[in-house]
C-alpha cells in the first residue's frame, strides 16, 4: 500500500496511517492475498478498515497466520473488529444448514495489538482509540 509522507520528507510518518479497502478492491483477491496485504499493512503500523469485511472462514485463516507471525520484539499480532450489515439470519434447520445463520459483515477495523483498542462496540458503532505506540 502506498505510503503516508509528510510535507519534510522525513522517514516516519507523524500520526497512523489508516488504510481504507473497498470490497471492489478485496473482489478480486483470493484468500491468501487478502490476508498478506492486511498483514502487511499492520505489520507497517497501520489501521486497516475493510469496506466488506471477510468470511468467517476468512477470517479464522487471518487469526491462523496471524498467530504463526508473532514474535515478542517485532509483532504483537492483530486487533479485529467487525460489525454485521444485517441481521437476515433464517434460523430454520434448512436455513441453517444452507448458511444462512452467518450475518454478512459490514465495516471490519484491524489494526496493530499495540496501538488500537477497541472502546465501544455494537450493531452500528466501533469506537476505538489508537495511539502511534
């Protein structure tokens, strides 16, 4: 992802670069790309706000690698916050067994351990404070 530079051209940015993704961007990616440019955003420092947010599969396999990546000098691993776009559950059997009890995500924040902590969470609100480290 591009990188934030600042008017005098100093190495490190001052403030959090926060990286929006549109789900047109995230489309035409498979899985695996997903999750590297994700990491790879925060691995950087950055917030990461997703458009569409990921799969519950998805998003099992980012806290899979996730995990396989930290390291107690250089990656404290991820923070992740998702808010549902509707609650169209079918809770009958067959509703249940053809997938419809899984809520389609909306808005999905991720972000370093270290910088971002989640305030405030419910149907339609995320508030989190983030802090350059």
């Amino acid at each position: 992802m591009p990188k934030a530079t600042n008017a005098d051209d100093s190495d490190a940015p001052d403030g959090v670069q926060i990286d929006l993704i549109s789900g047109e961007r995230m489309a035409g990616m498979a899985t695996m790309e997903k999750i590297r440019m994700i990491l790879d955003g925060v691995h950087d420092g950055n917030i990461v706000i997703l458009e569409e947010g990921l799969t519950p599969d998805e998003e099992s396999r980012l806290i899979e690698v996730t995990m396989a990546e930290i390291s107690p000098d250089e990656f404290n691993g991820i923070e992740i916050e998702t808010y549902p776009k509707s609650d169209t559950r079918d809770s009958s059997l067959l509703g249940r067994i053809m997938g419809g009890d899984q809520a389609e995500a909306k808005l999905t924040v991720i972000g370093p351990a270290n910088q971002i902590e989640t305030l405030h969470k419910d149907e339609t609100l995320i508030s989190a404070l983030v802090s350059r480290n």
